[in-house]
C-alpha cells in the first residue's frame, strides 16, 4: 500500500484531464486516510473546482469533512456554481 498519492494535487488541478490518472488517484484515495484525502482534495479544489469536487465524490469522506468543503464551496465559489457543489456532496 503506498502512502504516497500518484501525483501531486496542484499538478493535477492544473493538468488536463486524464482518466487513468484521476483512475489512479481514487484508487490511491479509497487507501489512504480520512484526513490525507481531505487534504488531497482540498488542493485540487484550489487549482480547479471541477476536478476537485469530482474526486471528492469519490474519496468516501466522513460527514464532517464534507461539511468543511462545502462550507468552502458556499463562502468562495460563485454562486453560479453552489448547485453543482451540492450535488457533488449530497448524492450518491
């Protein structure tokens, strides 16, 4: 099991998108712990939003931190963008 993620976050919410990567990346996130997935995701989300809230759906990430993220999505998103963020964090 590595304990290291395949990339680097910031590289990947500046790269193109490319699914064996954002592949490799889940697989890495479901082993990973709670608090390194957060923090995986929440630098993604600081590179782009897109990319970020699709590995948050992913990442399996107890109630609470979903909590903090979204908070983030309400206080420094558009507000163009708050139903994508709820639909990224409450559906399954």
């Amino acid at each position: 099991m590595s304990t290291q993620p395949p990339i680097d976050p910031k590289i990947l919410g500046r790269s193109r998108r490319d699914s064996s990567v954002e592949c490799a990346v889940t697989e890495w996130l479901r082993t990973a712990e709670q608090l390194d997935r957060f923090r995986f995701c929440w630098q993604v989300l600081d590179e782009d939003e897109v990319v970020g809230l699709s590995l948050v759906r992913r990442a399996q990430l107890d109630p609470f931190l979903l909590e903090v993220i979204l908070e983030r999505g309400l206080v420094y998103s558009d507000i163009s963008s708050v139903q994508g963020w709820m639909e990224a964090l409450f559906t399954a």
